[in-house]
C-alpha cells in the first residue's frame, strides 16, 4: 500500500480537538470502524509520521477494506477528501473543518431564466444552476500549459500561504472553469475572503458561488428583488416565491404588487406579496390592465360607501331634530299654584 499524506485545512498543534457538530450529527450514525478510523486521523494529524492503510488496520484488528469503506464513508459525509495516484491508491487525507454546513448543507439555488418579457416564452426547465466539473488528472496536465492557469496557483499560494493540495487545484479549477473567473477576479476573491477571515477553501468556494450567481441572475428576478427592496441573490425559498409569479403572472403586474408589498411592511415581504398576488388571482386579475380596472372599481365603491354612509347621518339627524322641534311645540301650561291651594283649603 501506498504512503499517505495526511493533513487538515486548519490545525492547533498539541491539542485533539473533536468538533460539537461531530458529536452531535455525526456521531450517532458511524460505526465502530468508522469512528476508531476519524479518531486516530484527528490524533495522528500532529505526528507528521508517515502511515498506510495497513497500520490503521492493525491499530484496531480491522481490515484493509474496513478501513478504506471507513475512509469512504467520511469523504462522502464531507468529513475528508481523498487523493489517489494513477493506481488509484490513496496518497493523501485532508481533513476538513466541521461545520454546520455539512448537517445542513445550502440547497443548490437554481435561476429562473426567461428569454423575453412574454409569459409564452417562460420554459419551467430553462434554468441556471451552479455548475461543478470533476477535473482529471489529464485535466491539470492540460490546464499546467495555460498562462492564467499558472498565475492562478501562484496567486493561491501566495495569499494561502502553502503548497496547494489536490483539494484546492479541484476548487480553484472550479472557479477558473466553471465561473469563467479570470485571475485578477480570483486575486479580489481571495483578498477579500482572506480580509474576512474566510481561509478555507471551502468558504472561499461559497463566496465564489454567490458571486457566480449574482452575476448569471435573470433581470426580471433582479427587478422583482428590488422592488421588494433586496439585493443580491434569493435564497430558495424566495426563488419559488418568484418562479410560481412568472409563471402566473406578467412582471409588470409583479412589480406593481411587490412595490406595494415594500410601502406596505418591513417584514416579510415575500410572504406578503404573496398574499395580494392570491387575492389578485382569486379576483381573476393577470395583467396591469386588469389591476388597474379593479383598483378604479374599489375606488368608485368606497366614495359610494362614503356618500351613502354621509345620508345615512343626514336622515338621522333630521329625524332627531324633527323630534326636539315637537317637543318645542308643545305648549306647556301655566299653573297658579296658590290659587289652587286657596281653592283646595276652602272645600
């Protein structure tokens, strides 16, 4: 078996330190093997000694294929990744930090793209997603002869301060590739990750994915965002928000609703545009125009409302005052008082 290499995205010497997410997602799931595996990676990552696949394998009675179904298992959980050679031995482990975006991970967040302002050219499949291609070997060996290729890796090396590992040539390509970043666009990615205190690679490929999505967002979602008074890109949840108004809806009817959803709240405004676009629909509105007929007909019932709630007081307070006139009119009588009681004495 083969060397390996064994080395983490970040590490404090003379400590062994288990993260709290471990403990409480991943723990619960692993077996035996798999634990006893994590657990001497995580302690040996300070010795520097070389080991294989065989000495793990001793150290606690396993075999050879318990502990690469072991190694496996943690790459897939995004524990670990691993480095193989032209054999496909493992030559190397990189440990990775453990975050809660590994339990938790951002869904993949897919743009709704539309070819014109019609409705009919809206295609529920015609979107764009964040792409991701696994580079080969053969790819590195051809990318080694691109100039931009060449001074992306130094420029990684020098803010990074370290030989890249396989892990890192796979994200930087990523980038380069799929994000069509250029490398001073990777220069300003980098410094300001590092500026906010962002070392890895993998928070330094999330920044790269919200950067890549800020740029490919459809006009009509940026429009509908900032009318609703946000920037940048929706997450999922809002973005099903807009993809179930395009396909409704004309943008301009959207934007009418949003922006009076924005005056309306600070809250959640998503939510509350929702609500006036299903009242909308419920009224059979689609289109400005039909909004525009709705809005003049409740404008025409509240002054009628009005007027007839102002009559309504009028002939209240006629007959009220009809009433206090009659009781005016009644003529009272003038009594003598002592002539009665002279009168009523002499009986």
């Amino acid at each position: 078996m083969s060397i390996i290499k064994l080395y983490a995205e970040e590490y404090d010497p003379g400590v062994t330190l288990i993260s709290n997410v471990f403990i409480d997602y991943l723990l619960k799931d692993a077996n035996d093997a798999q634990l006893k595996v994590y657990l001497y990676l995580v302690r040996h990552i300070s010795n520097h000694k070389p080991f294989d696949i065989s000495n793990i394998a001793d150290e606690f009675n396993h075999t050879q294929s318990d502990v690469i179904r072991s190694l496996k298992y943690w790459e897939d959980k995004q524990v670990l990744s691993l480095e193989y050679d032209a054999a496909g031995s493992i030559t190397g482990i990189e440990l990775h930090n453990i975050d809660e975006d590994i339990v938790n991970p951002r869904e993949n967040i897919h743009m709704f793209a539309i070819p014109s302002d019609k409705k009919e050219n809206v295609q529920n499949d015609n979107t764009v997603s964040i792409p991701e291609t696994k580079f080969k070997p053969s790819d590195f060996v051809e990318l080694s002869k691109n100039p931009d290729w060449v001074s992306i890796k130094v420029i990684a090396e020098n803010y990074l301060e370290r030989t890249l590992s396989a892990t890192d040539m796979q994200t930087l390509a990523h980038i380069y590739k799929d994000f069509a970043f250029s490398p001073s666009d990777i220069d300003s990615l980098l410094d300001r990750c590092l500026t906010e205190g962002k070392k890895t690679m993998r928070s330094i490929k999330k920044v790269a994915e919200e950067e890549y999505l800020s740029r490919n967002i459809n006009p009509s979602i940026t429009a509908i965002l900032n009318a609703l008074g946000k920037q940048g890109a929706p997450c999922a949840e809002e973005l099903t928000f807009i993809n179930n108004w395009l396909e409704d809806m004309d943008l301009e009817l959207i934007l009418e609703g949003c922006k009076k959803a924005y005056m309306s709240t600070s809250g959640n405004r998503f939510k509350y545009a929702n609500g006036i676009f299903n009242n909308w629909k419920a009224n059979g509105i689609k289109n400005i125009e039909d909004m525009a007929r709705e809005e003049e007909a409740f404008r025409r019932n509240k002054e009628a409302s009005k007027r007839q709630t102002a009559a309504c007081r009028a002939n209240t307070n006629k007959v009220v005052s009809s009433s206090t006139d009659i009781y005016k009119q009644y003529k009272h009588s003038n009594y003598d008082f002592e002539a009665l009681e002279r009168e009523i004495s002499m009986k």
